[in-house]
C-alpha cells in the first residue's frame, strides 16, 4: 500500500511539471527544458530557453551544408540579421544566442537556402502567408501578455456569417469581458490585423484577449466588447488592392459586420461607445474606415500606420475636433524608414490643430512586439475616457 500511494504521489507531481513545449497548460514559459522531454515527433529540443534569458536552436541534418537562423528578435542595426549554426560530427547544427528581452518573437530557419520553420518546434505561427516558428522568452513571472491563473478570463466566440459585400460566409471573434452581464451595455473596439493576417491573429499571435483580461483586472481599462473582423476583402497580392479592398472594407462594417454585432450582444449603440483600430493596414483601414463613418465611430486607433490625409477628407473639416473623442497613433521604437508613416501623420495633424496622442515605444519593430505593447501600455487604458 504504501509503495502505491508512493507512485501515485510521483505521478502526481509528474503532472504538475510543464515538459518541454507540453501544452498541457497556457504556459507563460513553455519552451524553457524542466524535464529534458523532446517535444513529441520531434528528435530534438528546440528552442530550449534558459534562465539567464539565452536561447538554443537545435537541428539534426547531416546533409545540410549551411543553417542560418534568422528573426524578429533582430532589431535596429541587426535587422535582418543572419546567425550561423555550427555542425557537430553527428550532423547536429546548434546555435545559442542571447540574452534576449523576454518576448514573444517569430524566427526561421535557412537551410542551404530555403526559408523554413524550425521543424522542432511545436508552436508555429500561421497566417495567409507562409508558417513562421514561435519563441517564448520568459521572464520572471507571467507578462503583460500571458494568461494569469488569479485572473478573471473574458471568452471569445467565434460567428460565421453570410456576406453581401462579398457574396460568401465570412467569420468574425467576439471578445466578452469575464462577468459579462447581457443587462447592462459596452463599449465596442473593433480590432483588425494587417496584410496578409487572419481573423485570429490578434487573439492566436496578439494575446489580445488576456492584455484585455489583465488591464480589466488591474484596474487600467474599461470592460469591453472587442470584435476581430476579417479585414481581408480582396486578395492581398490583387494590383488593385487598395482601391478595391478600402470602400468595400467601409461597406462590410456597414451593411454586416456592425448589424450583427450589435444585434447579438449588449452594446452602447452610440458613436461616442464605438472605437475602430488595426495594425499596419488594418490601421490604414481604420483612418480611412473611421473618418469616412463619423456617424458610426469616435475613437480611433493608428498602429504602425497611416494613408495620405486627402483620403480622409473629413479631416478638413472645421469642426472635426468636436467629433473626435481619442485619435492614438502609435509605433514601434525600431520603425524605420517608409515605416514611420505615424509619426508623419502625427506631424501635420498637428499642424491642422487636430487632437491626436502619438506614443512611440517598446523594444520592437513593425511587428507584434510593438502591437502588443501599445494596446498594453496605452491605447486600451486611454479609449472610454469621455463615457460614463
């Protein structure tokens, strides 16, 4: 009896470890090694992230005569960069860089050439675009970003629906705040990803839902209702893109995306409840979406984005500050280049005396690190000021 209650209690303390990349849990740091467990159909540990915040990539591949690793975690002058693995007498290649900032980070593989994931990783990134590998860098405790065991967590729904615009079923997630109650009435954001993105990006690769459940419990943002549409309207690569995808963008929130929301969940069906924002051109979709419905929207959000203000020619108008509740553009601190958009528009909004917020921060580019941390930091805490 005793040696069973021994192995059940072994068993049991088993259970509560996190093997490597297990997905038993939501982890906050599921690629650090806590029982030497190779990832199931994988021959190696990779990545295997250390305490010290170092990182180390493993390949088996006898016959490959150069690996490169290359990724997100390389910003500013190393944009771009290309790390060399080295190759042992077995075929193993491994490479060991760092310490790196704690963050979610996207990387590859270049095998001999050819742009690949790291084939042991079980967590892979995916989009309409090709698949990416996923690197957790932990820190100390959960981030920002992770989702808390002593926080209350808001639930997502996804809903397909019938288009006109489009003349297909399309999908849309709806965010409800933990403790939502169809009795009483939220404010909406309606959230969008950028080229070549999916539905779910913001919630699969933004951990959007648990920086909402975490600023709701800390205090910092209003509950809320967030809608993820499918921004994606014509296909991406289409010459005219731009052209044909915006006005029918505007049409979609019109004519579908809008009615159904709010004749499915408990909404203020007012301008002033009503926010739109995206990231890179689901921002330019916002500034060209939002100012084109001002009966419809009061807050808007510009993330690493910006389109040419004659686009948006409400912004001429003289008194397009009594109709603008929050206008936040924000960006990345490693943006460059044709990248800096925002900060242009921030400029001559400026100049036309036209309230706007511009915050640059965080330790990314134009990527999730940047989005994350500006819905973190100050976009979801400065929406709502003005309701009651």
């Amino acid at each position: 009896m005793k040696k069973y209650v021994l192995s059940l209690w072994m068993v049991l303390c088993a259970i509560t470890l996190s093997a490597q990349q297990s997905h038993v849990n939501i982890d906050w740091a599921p690629q650090k090694n806590t029982e030497n467990i190779t990832p199931f159909s994988s021959n190696v540990i990779s990545p295997e992230v250390h305490d010290d915040n170092t990182v180390t990539f493993r390949l088996r591949a006898p016959k490959a005569q150069e690996v490169l690793l290359t990724g997100n975690m390389f910003v500013g002058p190393d944009a771009r960069k290309r790390v060399p693995f080295t190759k042992d007498a077995d075929g193993l290649w491994t490479l060991t860089i760092g310490p790196l900032t704690p963050e979610i980070y996207f990387y590859y593989f270049i095998i001999d050439g050819v742009q690949n994931v790291d084939p042991n990783n079980t967590y892979i990134g995916h989009a309409a675009m090709p698949a990416f590998s996923i690197l957790h860098v932990h820190g100390k405790e959960p981030a920002y970003y992770d989702a808390k065991p002593d926080v209350p967590h808001g639930s997502l729904t996804t809903h397909y629906y019938y288009s006109e615009v489009t003349k297909g079923v399309r999908d849309m997630i709806v965010y409800t705040p933990a403790n939502y109650d169809p009795k009483k009435k939220y404010p909406t954001l309606y959230l969008m990803g950028g080229s070549g993105d999916l539905t779910e990006t913001w919630v699969m690769h933004g951990k959007a839902n648990f920086i909402l459940d975490n600023l709701i419990a800390e205090g910092k943002a209003k509950p809320m209702i967030v809608v993820f549409p499918n921004d994606q309207m014509v296909t991406r690569n289409h010459p005219q893109h731009t052209e044909l995808a915006f006005p029918l963008m505007e049409e979609e929130y019109r004519k579908s995306i809008i009615p159904f929301v709010e004749s499915h969940y408990s909404v203020i069906k007012d301008r002033h409840a009503r926010a739109i924002s995206g990231l890179s051109m689901g921002g330019r979709l916002s500034q060209y979406v939002g100012f084109r419905c001002l009966d419809l929207f009061a807050n808007f959000g510009l993330l690493s984005s910006a389109i040419d203000i004659k686009e948006t020619p409400a912004l001429y108008e003289k008194d397009i500050n009594d109709k603008i509740d929050y206008l936040f553009i924000g960006g990345g601190t490693y943006e460059t280049g044709f990248m800096a958009r925002h900060e242009t528009l921030h400029k001559e909004l400026d100049q036309m005396g036209i309230k706007n917020e511009l915050y640059v921060g965080g330790n990314g580019a134009h990527d999730l690190v940047t989005w994350k941390h500006l819905l973190y930091y100050r976009f979801l805490p400065g929406l709502w000021k003005n309701l009651k």
